[in-house]
C-alpha cells in the first residue's frame, strides 16, 4: 500500500488554525504492508528527514498510524500490525504543512491497508495525534486540506466540523522557501493573546471574501482577501526581508501574498501567466537579504489524500 499526502497551505492571511488549501506535487508518501508483529515500525526514512525521529511513538506518520489500529474492531484489532516508510518530499518547519502530511499519509496508509470503516472525521481526529507531537496542539487546518484536498475550513474542533469546497484550475500558489527553519512551537508562542476589535472585525471580513472568492472562482477577489491584520505582523518579523519579498511579488503581478502557515515560507496567489515572474522577483529580493531560496510553483489539489498503486 502506499499513500500520497499533500502539502498545504494554512490560515491563508486571515483564517488563522481554520483555513487551508491543499498543493498539487508537493508532499510525503507513506508506504506500508501488513506484518505478524503488532503495532507499528517505522523501517525506512527518505527524503527531507533531518531532526525527524523514527520512533513510531514521536513520530507524525506513525502516531497517527498507530490511532488507527487502535480503532479497529475485533480480532484485528489485537493483532494489527504494520510496517511503515515514510519519503519526506517536505522539510520539517517550512510553513507548508510538513507534519500534516506525514500524520495524513500514516492515518489514511492504516486505513486503506486494514480496509478500517472509519470516516474522515475519525481519520482527522487520528491524524491530530500526530500533528499535536510537531506543533504541541490539536489544530486541524493543514490536516483537513491534506486529507480532503481542495480548500477547506475547520469550522470547529469540539466537534470537528469541516467544510470543502473546489479550487479552480486556473489559480497558481506560489511558494518561496527561504533557507532558514521556524518551528511550530515558537510560531505559536509569540502569537498575541489580546487583539483588537478593529483588527478581528478586519480578520473576519477577509476570511469572509476568501470564501466568497472560492465560491465565485474569483482570482483577484481571494488575493485582495488575503489580507491579515492579527498574526503576519507578528509573524513577519522572524522572517528577514518579509516586506520586501511581498512587495517584490504584488509588483510582479500577484493578486496576493502572506505567509503560509507557521512559515518560512511565503505564498503568494497568482495564474499562470504570471507565476515564474513572481517567484523570481520573490527570490532576487530574499536574495538581498541574504537568504537563498528554492520556490514551488503549484496548481491546487482537488483531490488529497490518495492511494498511489
């Protein structure tokens, strides 16, 4: 068995631990067959590995795994077991969704090759284990997107309630990793606990046009929207250069551009015309700040989470 996860991009500007996009050819696959031994083993690691642990317990793609069988009924629960590697085609702590991947691909891996009756809520739920252990909470944003593709908000998480709607074809994200790591944890941790009315009342609007934007297949209307008053002021601060690079990329011609997620990385929305001209101008300006970059230029994916043979 072997599974494909996405990458994502979370909060989208405004729609801080609810909103998420799903990435077309970027990603983690988990491949996994079942064993006599009970429980999960983590055998094999490739890709962008560095600082990721193997063992199953404290790792994404295996925690989640192991939530699955878990849930199994019966007999098979007892005596489930699986045998697990994991290609890391994302670097841990760039802002696009690294351990969501790994905790999707092992939840829906264990799923598939058990032929468990589990629905996506549960799989979101058993992919939150995973997910908890890189970023220290329970959030779902990145997770929804991996697993059901397209754009989706996490309405709630006590009880988890998602949304999903399509994507357009015809939408670019482009994506500037700068050579440099912020981890999850501290992303979080300099998040302002009181904000303003003025700025939430902006917050609020733009998460609304973003979906109103999605809805209407409206290019331009979700770049404007994506516009964020409470964690990018915050947040672009750990990011040398990040006025530049924004600016760099609405000058080339984006409708749009913010952080994605936790970050490093910048994204910004644009078509397909225009994408390569935004990154480059996203990278020469990264570039005098001193930061070598590598950018990702990536159609959304409608589909998520899939099985691969």
């Amino acid at each position: 068995m072997k599974v494909f996860a996405p990458a994502s991009i979370a909060n989208l500007g405004p729609g801080f631990d609810s909103l998420g996009v799903a990435l077309e050819g970027l990603g983690d696959v988990v491949q996994a067959r079942r064993t006599d031994r009970p429980g999960v083993a983590l055998v094999e690691m490739t890709g962008e590995k560095e600082n990721i642990p193997t063992d199953p317990d404290k790792n994404c793609a295996g925690r989640a795994a192991e939530s699955v069988l878990r849930q199994l009924k019966g007999k098979a629960a007892k005596e489930a077991g699986l045998e697990m590697r994991l290609h890391k085609g994302l670097p841990q702590g760039s802002g696009l969704g690294s351990s969501a991947a790994s905790a999707v691909g092992g939840a829906v891996a264990a799923h598939l090759l058990f032929g468990s009756a589990l629905g996506s809520n549960t799989l979101l739920e058993a992919a939150l284990e995973g997910e908890a252990l890189a970023s220290g909470s329970r959030h779902a944003d990145n997770l929804a997107a991996s697993l059901l593709g397209g754009f989706t908000i996490v309405r709630s998480h006590a009880p988890l309630d998602v949304i999903r709607l399509e994507l357009p074809s015809a939408m670019r994200f482009v994506v500037v990793l700068p050579g440099m790591e912020i981890e999850t944890r501290f992303a979080r941790s300099v998040l302002p606990e009181m904000i303003s009315l003025k700025d939430a009342k902006s917050n609020w609007a733009n998460t609304a046009a973003l979906v109103a934007a999605v809805a209407r297949g409206n290019l331009p209307d979700f770049g404007r929207a994506v516009d964020d008053q409470v964690v990018e002021p915050v947040r672009s601060r750990l990011i040398p250069g990040f006025a530049d690079v924004k600016r760099a990329a609405l000058e080339a011609g984006a409708f749009g551009c913010s952080i994605s997620g936790a970050g490093p990385a910048l994204f910004a929305v644009a078509n397909a015309d225009t994408a390569e001209k935004v990154a480059l101008g996203m990278h020469a300006a990264f570039q005098r700040h001193g930061l070598p970059s590598r950018h990702f230029i990536c159609p959304p994916d409608n589909r998520g989470a899939r099985r691969l043979d």
